[in-house]
C-alpha cells in the first residue's frame, strides 16, 4: 500500500498531479512569530536547544501556510558541539567554532556514540512534533554532510571558498580523513536517534558539496552519503533519504544511484528543464526555485514556479526552494508561491 502523505508518496516515486511542497528554513527571520519566539529563548542556540520552543518554530510555517512537511528546527552545527568543539553565534555574522588545526584538536572530541548526551533536546523536539503536526503533515530530520561540517570545524567559522578544509586534506591527509570519520560516524548515530524519534524522512544537507572536483567528489561528497543512507536504511528499513550536495552541477547526474539516496535537491542553479532530463529520469527531485523570489515576488515568481512545475511534470517532484528563504523573505510571496503551485493560477 502506498505511503498516504503526498511527500512520502513522492518519494517513493509517484508521479503526482500536484507536487507537495516545503521551503528549506521555513521556519525562520522572515517570520514575525518566529522573531517572536526567538526573542522569548534570547539566542539561537538555547531555541535549538529548547524542546518546547524549538517545536513551536517548527510547526509556525505549517499552521501559516499548510505545507505538506515540516523539518526540524536545529542547525548542523550542533554535531561538532556534541563532539566537543566550542560553538556560538555572531550577531549578524554567523556560527563560530573552536577551530579544529592539529592532532591535539582531534584528540579532544568524543567518541560519536556520545553525542545523544548533548543532543537529547533535539530528539524530544521530534518527539513533541509527532504529536502535535496535522496527520497530513511529513516531519523531516536533518543533519549536515561530514564535508560541509568538517569546512566549519576547520575554518572556526564559514568561508568563501572552504581553503583552510582543501588546505587540511592535502597537508594533513590522516587528520582531515580522521575527522571525516568521525563526523560520518556521529551523523549515523544522529540521524538514526531521530528516525527513531520520529523523523519519517531525513535530509542530508552538503552545502560546499560544489567546492570538490573530480575524485575528491567523489571520496568526500559521494561516499560519507551513500554510507550515512546504507547504514540508516539497514537500521530503518524503508526511511527515505533526501541528499543535497548544493552547487554539484553536472555532479547531480548518478547522484542517486551513487549514494542511494531517494531524492536528490537541486539548488536554483540548475536549469529544471536540464535537471528533469538528465537528473530525474533516476527519481525524484526536489527544487529549485530561486530565493530571490520570496523578496521580489510578482510575475517573476508566478512564472518561474510554473516553469519549474511543468519541466518536472512527468516524473516524481518535491517543490522547494533552491536554497533556504532568506530573512528578507516576505510571507506574502510565500503564499503566492504555493497558491501558484497548488492551483497554477494567481
């Protein structure tokens, strides 16, 4: 019998006449409820950390706008911290970290079974969330891919171009692939404490995936997913895994087949008539609206979500963003977007 939500229905590769739909961060700045919120928990990281709040930012889109799945609200840098590395927030600059340089670093993190300690907040989150979403609502869980996290633990911080990540891995071959073991090892346990709290999809977020070439694709893109999706689908039989190695261009060709994964997320740039020839002829996809559209709106945004609609028409379809929706985001063209979506018409 197939799945009744329509994501799950789509991720098991039905073709539906109406593409469900979600927006990466769509709980976030945009939102006044959710600055709200923020402000009642006074920074970032005690609202991923507190359960009660972190599930009410979580169902705020829902209960706004109707998508058909929620996805937890936490950040993928919450793996290094339970790992042991020194986490915080920038005001207006973004996550910092202890920066991890030398063996002694490394010699410092946990064992990746010991994270469930700094991480129980998060799997009560999901388990508030399976109680109090709408029947026809799917929970996502998360985590970010080893590479993209790695970059952050290298760097301290986020950089333009992940140097000081490319950097490590040609001068510290051992370490750099160390710590990638870790991380790969810490994301398994993870995501698999989630599906057992009750995520019935989970997504693997490689944000700098498009910072690798050639075999290093391969080994740090490709490989930690296809591993992480092979060892939550023996512990979970039938999970479905969404992977997104952003910026992966001609890279998202095989993707899934490489890594197993259920569907593959697009960034926004991709052209989607290009992605459902040679991308989804495999699966589903999901994308890839720019974001850029949630601030400007208009006919722009009536257009292009149509365009995306119809190129992916004839194959299974997740409809997203290309990328998260940015603080300036308005919700008014949020719902235009989904309005659009689900009835094609203004």
């Amino acid at each position: 019998m197939a799945p009744r939500k329509t994501l799950l229905r789509a991720l098991a590769g039905e073709v539906l006449p109406v593409p469900p739909i979600w927006m990466m961060r769509q709980a976030g700045r945009y939102l006044p409820e959710y600055r709200a919120t923020r402000a009642q928990a006074g920074d970032f990281l005690s609202l991923c950390y507190n359960s009660e709040l972190a599930a009410e930012v979580t169902l705020q889109p829902i209960r706004r706008f109707g998508f058909d799945a929620a996805i937890l609200f936490a950040d993928i840098l919450l793996i290094p911290q339970a790992l042991g590395a020194d986490l915080w927030f920038e005001t207006g600059e973004g996550p910092r970290l202890s920066k991890l340089e030398t063996e002694a670093d490394f010699a410092r993190f946990a064992p990746a079974s010991d994270v469930h300690d700094t991480l129980t907040p998060i799997y009560e989150t999901l388990r508030i969330l399976t109680r109090e979403l709408p029947a026809e609502t799917t929970l996502i869980g998360f985590a970010g891919a080893p590479w993209t996290v790695a970059t952050y633990m290298i760097a301290g911080r986020g950089t333009p171009d992940q140097g000081p990540a490319h950097t490590l891995k040609r001068e510290n071959p051992a370490l750099f692939d160390a710590l990638m073991e870790r991380i790969t090892e810490a994301t398994i346990e993870y995501l698999s404490r989630q599906v057992e709290a009750g995520a019935e999809v989970v997504k693997i977020f490689d944000s700098w995936a498009g910072s690798l070439t050639g075999d290093d694709f391969d080994r740090y893109a490709l490989a930690p997913c296809a591993r992480i999706t092979a060892a939550l689908k023996a512990r979970h039989p039938g999970i479905p895994v969404i992977g997104f190695p952003r910026e992966a261009g001609e890279r998202y060709i095989g993707f899934a087949q490489a890594t197993g994964v259920d569907c593959v997320a697009l960034d926004n740039s991709v052209d989607a008539q290009w992605a459902a020839e040679h991308v989804q002829t495999t699966g589903c996809v999901q994308g890839n609206l720019a974001p850029h559209h949630m601030v400007e709106g208009g006919d722009a945004l009536v257009r292009e979500t149509r365009a995306i609609c119809q190129a992916f028409s004839a194959g299974p379809h997740i409809f997203n963003l290309g990328h998260g929706i940015t603080p300036q985001g308005n919700p008014d063209n949020v719902q235009l977007m989904i309005d659009t979506v689900r009835h094609g018409s203004d």
